[in-house]
C-alpha cells in the first residue's frame, strides 16, 4: 500500500513539475520535421518517470518475496 501512495505522488509531482524538471536538466526534444511530427518543443520526461515507477515496482515485489 505505501509502494502505491509512493508511486501516486512521485507520478503527481512529475506531471505538475515536468517543465521545470526539464528546464533543470536541459533535455528537450526538438522537432526536425523528418522523423518528428510534433510542432512544438517537448519534454521526453515522461518515459523517466514510467522507469523510475517500473523500478520502484519491482524492488517492492523483491522486498515482498524476501529476495532482497
């Protein structure tokens, strides 16, 4: 249950501060009008956070079975 709040809150935080994180860390994806079809510049932060959550996921399940 606290692995579920945890990863609701994280999940919440990236999505309010996906622009400042970004900002912060300087990784922007830049149309090229070749490969890209967006129009604007873009944040590719998203997929962060869906390993940050995979992981935090799996060393909870680790932890459950006494793996770890």
């Amino acid at each position: 249950m606290t692995i579920f709040v945890l990863t609701f809150i994280l999940s919440f935080l990236f999505v309010i501060f996906n622009n400042k994180i970004s900002k912060l860390v300087n990784i922007f994806d830049y149309p090229d009008k070749k490969r890209k079809l967006h129009k604007a510049v873009s944040s590719p932060i998203g997929g962060v956070l869906i390993f940050l959550i995979t992981i935090i996921f799996i060393i909870d399940l680790f932890f459950k079975r006494g793996i770890f």
